[in-house]
C-alpha cells in the first residue's frame, strides 16, 4: 500500500479579495506627479510669449561694491611741438638736410631762391633812400627857412633902434629951438613903424620855423613808413632760408630738391624730441566728463609712468574725441614718434555701489532690463547711473544678486517674459 502526502496537508483559512482601487493608488500617484510637472512646464512655456537658446545671451549678477570708473584706451606718443615749415613765397626750394637728421636751434635746414621778393626788397629799399634824401632835404630847408626869418627879424629890430635913436635926436633939437615939430612927429611915427614891422618879422619867423618844421616832419614819417615796408621785405627775404626754431629732428620731408614751390607750400616738419605727448582717442560719451589736469596712468615697453591729461578736442570726429596726455614726471627715455601705449584715465570712484557688468542692454533697453526668473527672463523697467568701460552703476528696480540678460536681449524685442532655454 503507498502512502500519499495526505498527513502533511493542512487546511488554510481564506480571505477576502483586496479591493479593486487599492490597485491603481501607486499608479495614479505617478501620473498626478507626472502631470504636475507637466503643468508647470506648460504655465511657464504659455507665460513667456517667446523661447531662446540660452546660448545666445548673457546672464550677470547684480553685485555691491566700490565701482571705479575709469578708461582705456590705446594711445601713440606724439611730439607736443611738431611744427611744419612752409615756403613764404614761390621759388626753386634747396634742401640742406634729409628725413631723420638731428638739427640744432638756428641751423639752416632749406633755402628758397625767389627772384621777385629779391627784386621787390631792392625797390623798396631804393625808394628808402630817396625818401631819406628828400627827409634830409627837408630839415635842411627847414634850418634856411629859420636863419632867414631870424635875419629878418635882427634887422628889423636895428631898423627900430635906429628909429628910437632919431625921435631922441629930434626931441633934443626941437627941445633947443632947432628942430620943428613936424620933424619930431615924423620921427615918431618912424618909430611905431619900425615897432610894427619888428612885430610881424616876429611872428612871420615862427610861422615859417613851424611850416619848415611840419614839412621836415612829414617827409620823415613818410621815410619812416617806407622803412617800415623794407623791413618787412628784409624779413620775408630771411625767412626764405628755413631754420630750426629748436633742437630736435627733422620729421617728414614735404618738398623735392631743387624744384619750384608755390607760396605756403609745405616743406619740411621739425620734431622737438624733448617734450612728448600721447595722443588717444575717447568715445563721445565719456569725453564730456574728461578735464585738463585729470590723472592718467601710461603704460609702455618700459614700465608704467604716470600722466595728466593736457589738452581735449572740442570736435567729435567718428562718434570720439581726441585728447592728449602728458607726462607728469620726468620723460621716460627712448621715445619715438608714433610709438603705441596704453593709457588709463581715472575718472572717480564709488564706494558701495550697487553695479552690474556692462552690456548692451545698457544702450538697447531704453530703461528697461531682463530679470532672470526660473528658466524665465522678465522685462523690468531699471534706473541706471554712471558707467566706466566694464561696469553700471544701479540706482533702481535691481537688488543684489539678481540675475540680469546683460546681452543678447535685443533678440527679446518688447516682450514682457521670455523663455531661456
């Protein structure tokens, strides 16, 4: 007889099926998370009218902290004087000198051959020397013209002398019987006479002095003018022959040798190797805030030197302004004309300034910045003060750590929200 496993069988009791929602608790789970993100993706997918490539934009912090406002530039050292010389009057031009040579204070660098300024000096001084002559003759007619009057009027006073010296005869004959009355009249009257024509030989003296006088004066200011104009002429002729006004170098070479030039026709330019200066270009809008004597720092293939500005263009050329920057201490050594350096102007400092990188959302956003929130970019209207080259300064609608489109919010037009990808 086999046995089974009969023995070992035991009755369990049974339960109740579980019931049917207990199995869809897990899943339905899942799918409320799964639409729950799928809901906040579509709110801010539907709440930004546009999408980009967080690729094409750049996103800054807002910051605090001192802000030091400043600029760079690139500068090429120039000769502060750097005069060109031009030819004062058309000639055949012969040069002493060539580009590059050193030249000394009064050193002949170029002499202009002008026959008709040559010509013209010789009659003018020719009609000097006539009008001096005439100015001699003058005075020597003026001398004759006062010895004559003065030999008339000597004689009319003996004329009078001897009249006096009658009406005494006359008044001692007639005071003795011998003389008649008519007699002493007569001699009365001869002395009245005499007394009037002593007065206007007098008066005639000093008006014929005085007219000599005027003439001889007249032809020595017209001698004098006429010198006036051949000393000028004498001036031009010198400055036919160009000279250095200081030591230094002679720059570019205008003028071919032994050809003709015409009046104020360059032709050669001097470099004063003593004193530079570094010439860089600022743009518009930060020119009106550089001054004369503002600090600058230079820096070249030597080292670093230290700088004020000099001079400001009162033209904008190309959207910049030119200025010029000198050296405040002792001339660095070995400068070159149109050597490049690199300048920084120090414009101010603030302290604890609220600040963002510089971008151009400064000049594209018309007041108006786009504010990182989430995966969001919001357009929010911003107040901004001074800026330097690489940071703007924050007055309003920003707060520390912000995160703001610093570039490529162009692309975003005038739309409140976008998305970032």
């Amino acid at each position: 007889m086999i046995r089974d496993t009969s023995a070992q069988d035991q009755t369990l009791s049974s339960h109740a099926a579980p019931a049917p929602w207990k199995r869809w608790l897990w899943p339905a789970v899942a799918a409320l998370v799964v639409l729950l993100a799928i809901g906040f993706a579509a709110r801010a997918w539907l709440g930004a009218s546009r999408s980009f490539d967080s690729a094409r934009v750049r996103v800054a912090e807002v910051t605090r902290g001192d802000m030091v406002r400043d600029i760079a530039a690139d500068g090429r050292v120039i000769a502060a004087n750097n005069p060109v010389l031009y030819a004062i009057s058309a000639g055949t031009v012969t040069l002493k000198v060539v580009a590059g040579d050193v030249v000394k204070q009064g050193q002949e660098l170029a002499v202009i051959d002008s026959p008709e300024l040559r010509s013209k000096l010789a009659q003018e001084q020719a009609t000097l020397a006539g009008l001096q002559a005439e100015a001699s003759r003058a005075t020597l007619d003026a001398t004759l013209a006062r010895a004559t009057a003065q030999k008339d009027t000597d004689q009319a006073v003996i004329e009078r002398q001897a009249a006096v010296r009658d009406l005494e005869r006359y008044k001692r004959g007639f005071d003795g019987g011998a003389v008649p009355q008519v007699d002493v009249a007569k001699a009365e009257d001869t002395v009245k006479k005499s007394d009037i024509q002593l007065e206007h030989a007098r008066k005639d003296a000093m008006l014929k002095a005085q007219g000599a006088d005027l003439d001889a004066r007249n032809k020595r200011l017209l001698a004098d003018r006429q010198r006036a104009v051949v000393t000028e002429v004498e001036r031009q002729v010198d400055a036919l022959t160009l000279r250095a006004p200081f030591d230094g170098q002679v720059g570019q070479v205008q003028a071919t040798q032994h050809t003709n030039v015409v009046a104020n026709a360059p032709i050669l330019g001097v470099v004063d190797l003593s004193r530079f200066e570094i010439e860089i270009k600022v743009p518009e809008s930060f020119a009106r805030e550089l001054s004369i004597g503002m600090p600058a720092q230079l820096t070249g293939g030597s080292g670093q030197f230290a700088g004020e500005i000099s001079a400001v263009s009162p033209e904008v050329v190309a959207g910049e302004v030119n200025a010029r920057i000198r050296f405040s201490d002792k001339q660095p050594q070995g400068l070159r004309q149109s050597q490049r350096m690199q300048a920084r102007v120090l414009l101010d400092t603030r302290r604890n300034a609220l600040k963002i990188e510089r971008g151009p959302f400064v000049e594209q956003g018309n007041g108006y910045a786009y504010v990182m929130d989430g995966s969001s970019a919001v357009r929010r209207p911003v107040k901004l003060g001074v800026s330097s080259l690489g940071e703007v300064e924050i007055l309003s609608g920003l707060q520390p750590g912000d995160r703001v489109v610093v570039s490529g919010s162009d692309l975003f037009g005038d739309a409140e929200r976008v998305s970032i990808n």
